[in-house]
C-alpha cells in the first residue's frame, strides 16, 4: 500500500472518529438539559449535520479552501465534484466534520429556548459564511502545506482548530445568547442566580467519553497523514483533558465543598479544547499545564457569565472560547520553535496569536451579532414564555408524553375547579408513579372541601366569639356567638369597627400598642375589659392574628374572644385564699424553726453529762495544779521550784480545753437565722465532731474522719448543717451501743466532690445494729421512732430531711440488719468563681 492510500485511509479514520463527536454532544448537551427540551436537542444535533454536510460540500469547502482571491475567501471547487478520488476526497470529508462540529457546539449554549427554525438558520450563517471564511484567513492551503490565507501567511498557527472550530462557535453562541436572553427563572430579579439542573448526568458523562475518543481524531488526523508525529498527537491530547479535569475537581472540592460534577465534565473538555492548537508543537509536560489553566479559563468565563447574567445551558462558552482562546495564546508560550516553523520570535509568535484571537472576535462575533439581530426581526429567535414552559418537544416538535398529559390534568383542574378528574396512570413509569400519588391528593383534596365545610358550620356555631376584619379594621364578618353575646347583631357591626366595644376601662396607649403588634405581624393576647350593647362590663381573653396573603402582606385579622367573667371572680377568690395560706406557711416556718431549736436542746440535754466531764477533768487538772502551786509558794516565798513552768503550762492547756468546749457548746446553741451564705461542710462537721467527741469515746465508739481536702463550700446554714450532722452522728452512737454494750463500733464520716454533677456528697456509716427493711421507707416520717419511750421523739431524721431540702439537697439511706447502716447526703456546690465573690 503506497503513503498516499495509507494517508487518505488514516484520514477516513479520523473522520470517522471526528463523526463520534455529533454524538457526543447530542448525550452532552441532552443530560445536561430538562427532560422537556431532550427531543429539541437530539433533533438539533442530527439536523444540524445534515445541514451542514450538504451547504459545506456546496459552498463552503470552496470558500475555505478553493483557489484564494488576495488571501481572503477561496473562489474554486464549488458543489465539489470528488472528481479526484483517494486523498482528495478524504481531505474533503475530514473538514466536513469539523465544519460540522462547530455548528453542532452552539446547540448546546441556546438549548431550551431558541427556535427550531431560527437554529436552522444560524446553522447555515455558520457552515456557509462565518466557518469557512475565517477557516480560509488560517488554514487555506494546509492541503498543500502551503499556507496561502493572510493570515496564516503572519504566521498564525492552529493545528486543530482552538480558535478557527472552537472559539469562533463560542462567539456565534455568545451573539445568539445576548440577543435572545437568559431562560426564564434563571436570573430572578434581586436573587442570586439559580442553577438549572440537567435530568440525566450519566448520560452526559457518556457524552463526554464519546467526544474525548473524537478528539483524538480530530487532533491525530489533523496532521492529514499518518506519521510518527500521531502517538504524541494522541497523547498530549490525553494528558490535557485529564490535567484539566483534575484541576477543576480539585477546584471545585475546594470552593464547593464537593465534588462539582459539571466541573468535572466540562473541565475535562476544555483541557482537550486548549491542548488542540497547540498538540503538534507542545511535549507532554506542556500539555498537562496548558490542558490545566484550560479548566481554569473554563471556570473563570463561566464565572463573568453569571456576573453577566449571561446564560449558557450546557457552559458551551467557557469550554469553547475560553478554553479554546488560552489554547491558541499558548502555542507561542509552550510551542517548540522549530516544530512551529514560522521563523517568528516567541514574542513575536504571541503577538500573531494575539491578533488571530482578535479577528476572529471582530468577523465572528460582529457578522453574526449583526445578522441574528437582523433574522431576529423578521423570524424571532426565542420561542414565547408559554412555549418555553411546556417546554421545547411539545412546542417546537408536537411531541407529547406522559409527563405533558399529566400537566395538562394539572391546568384543567386549576381553570374548571374540577377536583374529580384524575391522571392516567401508567404504573411501571416514574411519572406514572407520580401520577398516582397526584391523584390520591385529589382524593384528599375532595375530602377536605368537605371538611372546610365543616370547618365554616364550626366557626359559626363555637361558644367563643369571632370577629374578622380588614387591615384597616373594619369588621367584615362576626358569628353567631358573637350575636348572642353582645348583643349586636350582624347588620349593627358589619363595616364598623370594634370600638364599639369599649369600656373606657384601658388608656389608649393599651390600643396603640396593639395595633403596633398586630400591624407588625405579631399575635396579640390579652385580657380585656368589654362593654356590651346594654352597657354591662365583662372581661374576655383576646386573641388577634394577622392573615397574610401568598407575598406576605397582611390582608385581614382574625379575633377570637372568650368570656372570662366568671374565671375573673374565682382569681380572686383565690388569691385570697393564696394570701391566707402563706400566712398560714409563714406561721409554719416559725413553728418548724422552734421544732429544730427544740430538738437541738434535746439532743444538748442528752449529751450534757457527757460534756460536764469533759469540762470537769480539765478543771480538776487546773484546781489541783494552782492549789499545789499555792502550797510551794507558801512553803518557800522566796524560791521557785523548777517545775513551776510546767505547772503553769498544764493550767493553760487545761483553761485552754475547757474555752474549745464551751465554745463549741455556745456555737451549737445558737438559734438559727435562717441565713445562707458560703458555708464549709467540713468545717461544721469539725465543729460537731469536737463537741461529742468525749461522749463517743465513753461509748465505745471510733470516728473515723476522711474529709475531702479539696471540697468546695455551699450555700448553707451553718447552724442548721451542724444540726443534721449531730442527729445522724448522735443516731449512729446509739445503733451501736444497741447492738452491743461489749464491743465497740466505728463511725466513719466521708466527704467528697464529684465535679461530674457539681455536687458535695456527705456519707455518716455505722457498725450497729441497722435498720429493718419494713422500716426504711418510714424513717424519715414525723414521730416515727425504734428506741424505747423517752429516748427520742421521732422528729430527729424528719427534720434533717427537711433541712436538707432547705438547702436543695438530697439524703438516701442504706442499711443491713446487724452489719450497719449508711446515710448519703448531696449538696450542689458553689462555683470557685463565686466563692471568691
């Protein structure tokens, strides 16, 4: 096989390949747009070929590529005869498909608004005119491999079409969009703009697979023969498409905070539009840096669109001119020198790409601003608003479906106010589904009409009052309550205003606040002092709430009124008996303060023998002691015995024992005031631990201290905490000596802090006799005792509990008969913060 047939046969391939791509945006370009526009797409991308392929191959091949006039338009081979067969013929078809695939490009930038016809249109402005007259300006002669455009002949280089097939179909759809607008719901007024969802995303990712494996024929076959150049062809042209989907991956994880699957999708093509000037002349690190800024151009243009208010359904514009215009400045920046081959500096090079980019801006964009805007005139572009609410399959192509049969039940009911009517349902179908469930709201809906019935008889016939009115307050309706109790009847109210009710009773800065409340939206309630039609007052409980239409403006307010005559008198009944019962508490606390005095004399009567010794033995130490003192004295005047200092110190020590007692005999005693400031829980039990200590030892009893040393203080008593402590320390004295008057017992007094709960918790243990089970759950009930007659008075436990819930504390107990028993205290502690305060 000779290098021409091989070369004509890679270049079939390539076409072939080339072809792939009209699919691939038809997948692309559908996903990406509602499911009422699918028909409108694909039709657009099968007819816009067929258009494209015929006009081509009768005008637009020679104005391209025909024998040059002055390096402007071709003036040959018009209606193309493919009289020379072999390469020829496979040149001619290769760039029909690229003529082809700029056409195709624009579908997607105007979808769900533009007319099939007006499409048809623009479809061939481009194939005819626009495409092959800037194609002639950069690649006329490319066949011969001798460049013969003016442009081309400056030295503008772009291999496989950045700019003459991308960019130059970017500006064709930017004229069309500025003409036509954004789609309706787009850009709300004074909103931010709102996405428009595409319906089916994995019919577009398969779009995109498809234009990534024709890309590479429109690349690799851009050389028009098959040379060892092709592998690195292909390879850039991979690279970049993925370095440009990483990118924008990356990028939208980042601004996004996920990961934006139209990032990804368009990222990936427009890494492949940038690396298609540029793939001959760029190596492979090159390409994945100039397919990544692509990605970054894509998002940057899709950016200032949206600022623009400029509406693009499929991001056409930011893959295709902003992707493809980076490609084509990137030749001069990335491009190896001697494979660019136009004996231009790189500054100079960048400069030609520069104006390349320019031209193509000033002919494309300029002659079809001007000839939209003309056809616009005479054909119009856009389809109406209702045409594009049903959207484009019905109204352009007559299609229905069973999503439109559905909406047509939905507007039939909105016009006749016909609930019965119901939508076909086709079980198997995600709208029939829908449908179904529509239809079981009607179904609803139907019965609710009959409960609105209901609704209005209750309103009517409700024992309390209703009254509506407008804004301005004008009374428009009353119930029959309303009637009746007042006295007024319906034809008397309707179109006055409340004040008739008025009883002077309320200043009218009572009216004007409440007007401002309900003016403001807000529900008023309060009790009011009203005055019949035959002048008797009553009081009632109002409430009046705003009614707001669907933007929120109050259009009426509705008053709801009860008699609360009679709830009125019984208040105040009761608040006088309120005022005599806390006279009565009042008189209680004074009683239970005497009850707690009286019991901590008790407890003193009980334990003063024990203290008459303690205070005894220090006193005889000090009797005896001064009385010998006096003896030496008397024996010797003049001389001091040795130990006269030590007789001293024993007196002091003694004097000194005797003051601790009875100061902590004076303290107890004192009647409390019912004062709670910061109180040290350990430090009350000290106290009371030091003035029954001498009685516990005569009893045969051990205390075991194990205070917390860092136990923050509460808020206490400090006379009625050393109460609860001697009762349960004095109980446990007793258990003990009941169980045995032999052997002794332990009594183990615990404190610790749980900083879990914030809470104190004091634990007096015994080792006597315990408490039986049946009587656990009684002890802390007035006047409920074990010890014998005359022992006790069964308030003792009754009281430390209620002074324990004085100080918003709790006590448990815990017991075994014959192994002993355990009472647990808790009090919330004070905050360090607060104990410095």
């Amino acid at each position: 096989m000779d290098k021409p047939t091989i070369d004509a046969l890679w270049l079939l391939i390539t076409a072939a390949m080339v072809f792939t791509m009209q699919a691939g945006f038809a997948c692309l370009e559908t996903g990406l747009t509602r499911a009422k526009n699918t028909i409108n797409v694909a039709i657009k991308n099968l007819t816009d070929f067929g258009i494209t392929a015929l006009i081509f191959w009768a005008l637009g091949f020679a104005f391209m590529f025909g024998a040059t006039k002055g390096g402007l338009i071709g003036s040959s081979d018009f209606f193309f005869t493919l009289k020379d067969n072999g390469l020829p013929a496979a040149f001619f078809l290769f760039e029909l498909m690229f003529c082809s695939t700029s056409a195709t490009i624009i579908s997607g930038a105007v979808a769900e608004r533009m007319r099939f016809r007006a499409y048809i249109a623009v479809t061939i402005i481009v194939s005819a005119l626009i495409y092959p007259v800037f194609g002639h300006w950069a690649w006329s002669g490319i066949d011969k491999r001798i460049l013969s455009g003016w442009l081309g002949n400056l030295g503008f280089v772009d291999f496989a079409g950045s700019t003459v097939v991308h960019s130059l179909a970017g500006w064709v759809a930017l004229a069309a969009l500025l003409i036509m607008g954004p789609r309706s719901g787009r850009f709300p007024p004074n909103q931010s703009p709102r996405k428009i969802q595409g319906h089916d995303i994995p019919v577009s990712v398969l779009g995109v697979f498809l234009l990534w494996f024709g890309w590479l024929g429109f690349n690799g076959g851009s050389t028009l023969e098959l040379n060892n150049a092709v592998p690195r062809l292909l390879t850039n042209t991979v690279l970049a498409g993925a370095s440009g989907m990483l990118i924008t991956l990356a990028l939208g994880w980042v601004l996004q905070k996920s990961p934006r699957v139209d990032f990804v999708i368009n990222g990936s093509l427009a890494g492949c539009v940038a690396i298609t000037a540029p793939c001959y002349v760029a190596d492979a690190n090159s390409a994945i840096v100039i397919g990544g800024v692509g990605g970054i151009a894509m998002l940057a243009t899709d950016w200032l669109l949206e600022r623009l208010r400029i509406d693009d359904a499929v991001g056409a514009i930011p893959v295709h001119l902003g992707a493809g215009i980076w490609g084509t400045l990137s030749v001069a920046i990335f491009g190896d020198a001697k494979l660019i081959a136009t004996g231009l500096s790189r500054l100079q090079q960048l400069a030609v790409q520069t104006l390349g980019v320019a031209v193509c801006f000033i002919w494309t964009f300029g002659v079809s601003l001007i000839l939209l805007w003309i056809l616009n005139r005479f054909l119009r572009l856009r389809v109406t608003a209702e045409e594009e609410y049903a959207g484009l399959n019905v109204s352009e192509h007559g299609a229905t479906t069973e999503l439109l049969d559905f909406f047509r039940i939905i507007e039939d009911q909105a016009r006749t106010g016909d609930l019965s009517q119901r939508a076909p349902v086709e079980p198997f179908t995600e709208v029939g589904q829908i449908a179904g469930r529509y239809n079981n709201l009607m179904e609803s809906l139907e019965n609710k009409s009959e409960e609105l019935k209901i609704l209005s008889n209750a309103v009517e016939q409700t024992a309390d009052y209703v009254i509506i009115t407008d804004k301005e307050g004008t009374i428009k309706y009353v119930n029959s309550s309303f009637e009746r109790f007042t006295g007024y009847t319906k034809e008397e109210v309707i179109g006055r205003t409340p004040r008739i009710l008025k009883s002077g009773r309320h200043d009218e800065i009572f009216y004007r606040i409440l007007w401002e409340t309900i003016r403001s939206g807000k529900i008023f309630r309060a009790e009011i002092i009203n005055k019949k039609k035959n002048g008797d007052l009553y009081y009632e409980e109002k409430t009046i709430t705003p009614i707001k239409d669907s933007a929120g403006r109050i259009t009426y307010f509705v008053s709801t009124a009860k008699d609360i005559s009679e709830r009125k008198r019984m208040e105040e009944e009761r608040s006088q008996i309120q005022e005599e019962l806390k006279n009565a508490y009042s008189k209680l606390k004074e009683t239970q303060g005497q009850l707690i005095q009286t019991a901590k004399m008790s407890t003193l009567g009980q334990t003063a023998g024990s203290i008459a010794h303690e205070i005894n033995n220090p006193l005889t130490g000090i009797l005896n002691n001064a009385q010998l003192m006096k003896m030496l004295l008397e024996q010797n005047k003049e001389a001091v015995p040795d130990n006269f200092r030590g007789l001293i110190e024993t007196i002091e020590e003694s004097a000194l024992r005797c003051k601790k007692i009875t100061t902590t005999l004076l303290d107890f005693s004192h009647v409390s005031q019912g004062f709670f400031v910061p109180t040290s829980v350990n430090e009350a039990i000290e106290k009371v631990i030091a003035l029954v200590e001498y009685e516990i030892k005569i009893g045969r009893c051990l205390i075991r201290k194990e205070l917390a040393s860092d136990l923050p203080k509460i808020m206490g008593d400090y006379q009625l905490l050393q109460q609860v402590f001697l009762d349960l320390i004095s109980n446990a004295k007793w258990a003990i000596l009941k169980k045995s008057q032999k052997e002794s017992g332990v009594i183990t007094i615990r404190t610790q802090y749980t900083p879990e709960n914030n809470r104190v918790n004091i634990s007096v243990s015994d080792t006597g006799v315990g408490i039986p089970q049946e009587n656990l759950s009684k002890i802390f009930e007035p006047f409920f005792t074990t010890k014998p007659v005359g022992e006790g008075t069964g308030l003792g436990l009754a009281i430390v509990q209620n002074i324990i819930k004085e100080h918003r504390g709790a006590i448990t107990v815990d017991s075994q008969v014959a192994r002993g028993t355990t009472f647990k205290i808790s009090f919330p502690a004070l905050s360090h913060s607060f104990e410095v305060k």
